[in-house]
C-alpha cells in the first residue's frame, strides 16, 4: 500500500492527538532520553561487564574528566596496548575476557579461540536458502532476518538455562562475520548485479582475518588492514549497559524470551542512524566538504564551512557536525584516541593522508566552532564514529557493511549482558510512564 492523501490525513490526525506538552517533562522531572542535561543517565541497572567514565570528584563536585572505558576492569588503552606490542589479534581474547570476567591464559585462549572457529559455519543450505533468496539492499535487515531464522534451526530455541544460552551467543558471535559479509555479497549480486563471491572462512585465521578474505574477490589484505580492523572491532565491542542496543537486550531478555529474539531486537536498535549508523553520516559530510570546499588545508574555509552545517545550510541540513559529541564523553573519547594513531598508518599505506590531514582538521575546529555557535552543557570532542568510518573507507568496506561491522563487534558485549541479565535479574524491567491526558466521557457513535 502506498502512502496516500488518506494515509496523511490520517498522520496528521495522529500527531494532532499524540503530540506533547513538551514542557511537562520538566513539571514532573522527566529525564528525556533517561539521561539529565548534562547528558548523566538515569540509573536504571548494575553491571560488571564494562565502565565508561566521563567524571570525576574534584573538590566534592563532579567535573568532567578525560574519558575511559574499561572491560571488566580493565583499562580499554592498556588492553590494545598489549595486542599492539606482542603483535597478535586481540578479538578473541577480548571476547573471552568480556563474556567469562578474567582475562584467559594460552592454553584457554586456545581452546577458545577453536572453539569459535569450529561453530564458524552455517547450516547446510542455509547460505542459499535464506541469504541468497531475498537478498536486502539493507545488510541489517538481512543480518535480523538470519538469526530469527536461526531460530528454525536450533533444536532447543527456547531453552534459556545458562549453559544453552552461552551456546546460542558463541554460535552467533562466530557466524555474525559470515551472515554479514554473505548478505552483503548476495545484494551486491542479485541487486547490483556485480559479481558472486562466497569464500569460505579458515579455521587458522582471526575473526579480523576472516571478514576481509570473506569479502575481498582475491580474499588478500596486508597485515596492517587486519590488525586495524582487529582493534576496531575491539573498540566497538562492548560499552556499557546503558547504550541502545544493550539496554534492549537487558530489557528484552528480562522478558525470558529467546536469545535469537534478543538479539534480533539489538540489532534494530543498532540500526538506527542515532546509534550504529553514525560512522555513515560522518563518511559522507566529509565527502560532501570536500566537494564543496576548494582548498582542504584552508582553515578558514572549514570552519565556515562548519558554520553553516550548524546553520543547517549544509549537508543533510539537520544542523549536526557528525562524528563530535557523545551521550556521555565530554573532554575526550578513549575509543577514538587509541584509533586515531592507526589511522594516521593506514592513511599513509593507503596513500590518503591528504583525507586524514582534513579529518584532523576537522576535530580540531570543530568544537571550538560548537561552542562558539551554541549553549553546550559539558565539552565536546570526536566519538570513535569519527574516525571509524574513514577507517573502513579506506579498508573498502562497503557503505552497508559500516554498521553490520558494528554488530560483528557489538554482539560480544550483547552476548556478556544477556547472561549476566540472566544470572542476577528476577524481574522483568518495566519502567514507569506518566499519564498527561484528562479523562474523557464516552460519547455514542450516533452522536458524535
């Protein structure tokens, strides 16, 4: 059905009777967004899985502080530092450490890192039978469609005792690389009409690996492309309970549903543009600057030209700097400082250091030019969107692989709540609405 002229009557009638006094929220202390106006969110659970910090106590008053994230305790900066230094991939050891809450030894890292590559493989026919049949120009769609379908072929779906939970999430973890990177080339080729490729993952490599010799035509990548995706993927694995995606899935599982229902329900959180999408936006203002601005090292130039996005007079008009600001970090992102040394190596592999000389320009001005522009509650700086994009344009991923990639890594951390949902929570989460409608008489339908 198409929208018609009484498909918008009848919105119209809808927002007409659904639109509220927006004043309210502040009559009975409603924090819009569960957060305040600091940008601090409403309490509304307990963890141990991660930390993000973005305060401090100093002189009994809380200030805003250089940014932090921890996994299971331990410092985000100090965990890729030590992958970095030895030289080797750190997804599997970060998943280990953020599902089971210590860090493993060589011989668990072993083990399960084989495990995970022993689930690394699809159901017989599966690949043909749900991802090439309806392919989707929408990889998250796709990526929802399979682990619902998933489901069908699970012989103890439903069973949400620990140990059939940690089975279910170890399965998705190992096959989210295949079900992303599957879809993608199935709407590449029945869609695009490009070329067919589906090459099979190998037990021997990392999950990092695996994903650019699944999606590459010659399945080649230099060390660096993979060791970059690797702590990307780290980064984006895991950031507290309080984010979209993994407060549905406490909600979610709170309900004692299924875990392919949970995570199918992650997953369209992780969709939206507020959320997992943000990388886009960002990939494609900054390539609408440099169509628009003719010198890209001109200072001058880009902070107008930033001017008028706050202005909406650029871009998408939306009145946003895409990349700069966090719903809870103010003076720095953690993510994106440990990423920004990596990009600056692969710009220079890649031959785009004249990209990356514009990127860093713009973090620079940008919050200046906010707080010139605008009233801002705490501090501005870029989030790990800014820079994780240019990052995955340079690795060529595709534009619809931004966010699936997202969830590639997020499912670790999704995975980690849903069991300590599970292990602690008795009740189901149900938080409170306030009702502001004045009772109405029921009028007869002759009468009205």
């Amino acid at each position: 059905m198409k929208v018609t002229p009484e498909i918008e009557r009848l919105t119209e009638i809808c927002k007409e009777h659904s639109s509220l006094d927006l004043s309210l929220y502040g009559k009975y202390d409603v924090k819009r967004g569960l957060r305040d106006i600091n940008g601090k969110g409403v309490l509304a659970g307990l963890t141990q899985v991660s930390n993000v910090k973005a305060t401090k106590i100093e002189d009994g008053k809380e200030v805003p502080c250089a940014g932090s994230l921890s996994y299971r305790g331990y410092d985000i900066k100090e965990l890729t530092g030590g992958f970095i230094k030895d030289k080797r991939f750190g997804f599997e050891e970060t998943a280990y450490l953020l599902l089971f809450g210590k860090l493993p030894n060589k011989e668990e890292l072993s083990a399960f890192s084989t495990l995970l590559a022993d689930q690394r493989s699809l159901p017989r026919n599966f690949t043909r039978d749900v991802i090439m049949k309806a392919p989707s120009s929408d990889i998250m769609n796709a990526l929802s469609r399979s682990v619902l379908t998933l489901y069908s072929y699970d012989k103890n779906p439903d069973d949400i005792s620990l140990p059939n939970v940690l089975r279910q999430c170890l399965n998705l973890i190992s096959v989210f690389p295949l079900l992303s990177v599957y879809g993608y080339q199935a709407y590449n080729h029945f869609v695009r009409g490009k070329s067919l490729y589906i090459h099979n993952p190998k037990k021997e490599l990392s999950t990092a690996e695996n994903i650019l010799r699944m999606l590459r035509p010659d399945k080649k990548y230099t060390a660096l492309e993979a060791q970059i995706l690797d702590i990307a993927l780290i980064l984006h694995m895991e950031h507290g309970g309080g984010n979209n995606s993994t407060f549905t899935t406490h909600v979610v599982s709170s309900s004692g549903t299924d875990t392919y229902s949970a995570i199918a329900a992650a997953l369209g959180s992780l969709k939206g543009p507020k959320h997992g999408g943000a990388n886009i936006k960002v990939v494609s203002m900054v390539q609408e600057m440099q169509k628009e601005i003719k010198d890209w090292e001109d200072e001058d130039e880009v902070r107008n030209y930033l001017k008028k996005l706050l202005h909406k007079e650029a871009f998408d008009r939306r009145g946003l700097i895409y990349g700069m600001g966090h719903a809870i970090y103010s003076v720095s992102d953690p993510r994106a400082e440990v990423f920004k040394g990596f990009v600056e190596s692969l710009a220079k592999e890649k031959g785009r250091m004249k990209d990356y000389r514009l990127y860093s320009m713009v973090e620079r001005l940008a919050p200046e030019v906010i707080a010139e522009e605008r009233k801002i509650y705490k501090g501005v700086s870029a989030n790990v969107d800014f820079y994780s994009g240019f990052v995955y344009s340079m690795l060529d991923l595709p534009l619809e692989l931004f966010t699936p990639m997202f969830a590639v890594a997020r499912i670790v951390g999704w995975s980690a709540h849903r069991m300590e949902e599970l292990i602690n929570a008795d009740k189901i989460i149900r938080p409170a609405y306030k009702n502001v409608l004045d009772p109405a008489v029921y009028v007869p339908l002759a009468e009205r």
